[in-house]
C-alpha cells in the first residue's frame, strides 16, 4: 500500500473510502494532490465506488494551497491537480464525495466533480479564485454543464459562496441533509447502488458526462494552457497571489 501522510484511506470490500487529512481545513498542497492521484490509480481499478470526504469538524476542503500558485510552483501544481481529475474521468467506478463545512476553491471542484455530491446543511461551497486574481479551471469546463452558463458566470466571476441548499438548487448537489445523517445517507446510497451493475453503472456514467459531445480532456487542457500561458504571467494574478500571502488588500493594476 502506498505511504501516505495527507490522506487516509479505507477500502470495504470494492468500496474506498478517501479521506483528506491535513488540518485544520484540508488544504490541498501540491504532495497531498499527488497522493490523491496516486490512490485513485492504485485502487481505482479495484474498486466499484470512491468515497471522498474530509478530515475534521471544520470541512471537506478549503481548497489548494495559495503558495503553490506562484510562478515557481504553479505549473507543477496544475499538473498534480488535474492529473486527479483526468484519473477521475477515465475511471469505471462511481465516486461520491460526502460533504460538509467549508468546501471551496479546488476543494468544490473536486467534490462538484463527482457523481454524487451529499451535502450537509453546515457545507458551503464557492469558487473564490477570482479574489486573488486567479480562476478555477476545472470549474470553467464543468459547471456550465452541470449549473447552467448563468449560473456558472455569477459563481466564477463573484467567488461567493452559497449554502448547501442554494447548491442543491443550482445543481450542484445531488442531496443536503442533516449534519447527524451525513454518514447513514452516504451508506444507504452505497446499499442501493451497490444492488446494481458496477459494469452498467459505470458504462452509463461514462455515456452521461459526454452527451451533446462534452470533451473533457480536450476543454481542461484550452484552459489549463490559458491559466498557465497568460494568467499566471499577468501583474494581476501575481499580486493577487503576494496580497494573500502578505495578508493586505490587492493593488490591482489591471493587466
């Protein structure tokens, strides 16, 4: 089994439960985005269901880690990222992520990104990249689709954040319960997809996501080479980067 320091990780039969496990709020750096992926390769094959949940009272995840958006950093941590992603999508099992506090930035995306989103009423998700002068890539490519463009538009380009039920409303979870019922809700969705073909579930998943022709690969790539290309070359989005880490107010010089 791999050696992990960020992620725990417990396999039930062909189910695999994920859990972030860097607190206080998961934050994902670019050594814990690289054993998500390669925990998701081992096991993927494995298994029939992936279960994503966070660590700790305060979240599932508050997102990547602002450091490794430097210039230095930044590319390396892009490829870790995504490379989740694209495992994620060419996989055969169903994913699940289980939900509940603060669930932004690359911590919505991951978890938005899976079949199945069960939200707590304490979860709250956003996209607040735009204040540091970034954007969301995996967003841009997958919330159009699973939201709308309006939708997807008022989230990305304001970086608010919604509550579970305003989630739920947009599209963005499949079910919001009570915080007490986060575990027994992830278990009886288990029991009932459990009672059916993995083999047609995962078919059925895979012809889903790539209706009215929605290449995903193809789109995160546009865009991942935008965000590295020009984005991360802009004065913009390095004093975004700088005011957080400085912790002060950007000066947005506006190029």
């Amino acid at each position: 089994m791999l050696a992990l320091e960020s992620v725990r990780v417990r396999t039930e039969g062909r189910i695999a439960r994920i859990v972030l496990d860097r607190p206080p709020l998961n934050v994902m750096n670019i050594a814990m985005m690289r054993e998500i992926h390669a925990v998701i390769e081992e096991l993927g094959p494995e298994m029939d269901f992936l279960v994503f949940q966070g660590a700790g009272e305060r979240g599932f995840s508050a997102g990547a880690e602002v450091a490794d958006h430097t210039p230095e950093r930044v590319e390396n941590m892009l490829h870790a990222f995504h490379g989740i992603f694209r495992e994620m999508w060419s996989g055969r099992f169903i994913t699940i992520a289980a939900v509940h506090g603060h669930c932004l930035g690359g911590g919505c995306e991951l978890a938005t990104f899976c079949d199945f989103v069960i939200a707590t009423e304490s979860a709250k998700f956003g996209q607040p990249e735009i204040k540091l002068g970034c954007f969301p890539p995996v967003a841009m490519v997958t919330f159009p689709g699973l939201i709308g463009m309006r939708a997807a538009v008022d989230l990305i380009l304001s970086g608010r954040t919604v509550s579970a039920r305003e989630a739920q409303r947009l599209g963005l979870t499949s079910r919001v319960v009570a915080d007490s019922e986060l575990e027994n809700t992830v278990a009886a969705l288990l029991e009932e997809l459990g009672a059916l073909s993995p083999a047609v579930l995962g078919m059925a998943r895979r012809a889903l996501w790539k209706t009215d022709g929605f290449d995903f690969e193809r789109s995160l790539q546009t865009v991942e080479d935008l965000y590295l290309r020009d984005l991360t070359h802009s004065e913009d989005a390095r004093e975004g980067i700088r005011a957080f880490l400085e912790k002060r107010a950007p000066v947005w010089q506006g190029h």
